[in-house]
C-alpha cells in the first residue's frame, strides 16, 4: 500500500514538475524579453520568499502533528494559523520592500508593480504548503498531492493559455494567474 502511494507521489510530482515547465517555456515564448526577465526575477524572489515565509512548520506539522494516540489535531491546527500569520508577515514585507525598492539604490522601477504582484503569491503559497503537509496526516497524501503537485502547475499554465487566447500579454497578469492558480490549489 505505501508502496503504491509513493508511486502515486512520484508520477504526480513529475507531472507538476513537467507542467510548470511547459508554463515557463510558453511565458518565454509569449512575453517580451524585457517582461520575461522581470518575470524571472519575481519568480526567484517569489520562491525564496514562499520557503522563508513557511518557517519550516510545513516539517513541523508532520514532526508535531502525531501524537502518541494518532492525529494531534490541535496541534496540526496551530501550526495551520501560525503559517498564516507568517505567511502574511512575510508577503507583507515582501510589499514594503516593493514600495522602498528604489529608495534602496536597485534601480529598476519597472519591478516594483510585478514585486507588489508577488506579494499575494507568497502568503498563499506558503500556506499552501503547510496545508498539503497538514493533509499527509491523516492518510490524505493524495490530496495534498493533487492539490500541490498537479492542480497548481495546471491550473496555472491553463491560465497563461487561457491569457494568451484573450490577448493579455505582460508579466503582471502572468503573477495574477500564478496567484490565482496557488488559491484554486488551496481550496482543493
């Protein structure tokens, strides 16, 4: 049976992998160089951002979440709000950089706006993160799996198709496809 599960894990993170792949080539093929590399930076910030805003308690929750008679649900739940509040913490200063980025001698003002995007993305993503960590628990590895590994990549480069058809073009709605696509993933 665990045997199973984890081929089950294996197979999904390798979709995820391969999809969110495929977003980024069609980003690179679609938005101009100039927006793609803004985009790339956001990107990097975005996910240094989303393992520091997590504080660990993605791990924490699996270390601490059992206790001695099965599911210590209070304790998954804790860590739950605590992600939260450090998630926000950590988007919040995330968009006060943002607004002093080019008082702090970076120049590229044109980053600002696509930062600010970001912003969203990091809380809930690392949210996101602890919840799927939180579903492992109580035998729901699966969805956490789903939720994390295919539904993210895939509703996020459904969402760069899908602007790509409408004729949005910019880096910017790019991060609120991301955003949205890390709230669809939540939610599932």
């Amino acid at each position: 049976r665990m045997g199973r599960g984890l081929q089950w894990g294996l197979a999904g993170r390798g979709f995820g992998r391969v999809t969110a792949m495929v977003a980024h080539f069609l980003l690179a093929r679609w938005l101009p160089k100039a927006d793609y590399g803004r985009f790339g930076v956001g990107w990097a910030v975005w996910r240094l951002s989303n393992f520091v805003a997590a504080v660990g308690l993605d791990k924490a929750v699996l270390r601490f979440g059992r206790g001695s008679r099965g599911i210590d649900s209070a304790g998954a739940s804790a860590s739950i709000w605590l992600a939260l509040l450090c998630a926000t913490l950590a988007g919040g200063a995330l968009w006060l950089v943002t607004l002093a980025w080019p008082r702090l001698g970076f120049g590229k003002a044109e980053l600002v706006p696509l930062l600010a995007a970001f912003a969203p993305a990091t809380v809930v993503g690392a949210l996101l993160r602890v919840v799927s960590s939180a579903a492992t628990l109580d035998e729901r590895a699966d969805r956490a799996m789903i939720a994390e590994e295919i539904c993210q990549p895939l509703s996020f480069t459904a969402g760069i198709v899908a602007l790509r058809v409408a004729g949005v073009a910019g880096a910017r709605p790019a991060v609120l496809v991301l955003s949205a696509s890390l709230l669809t993933s939540l939610l599932v």
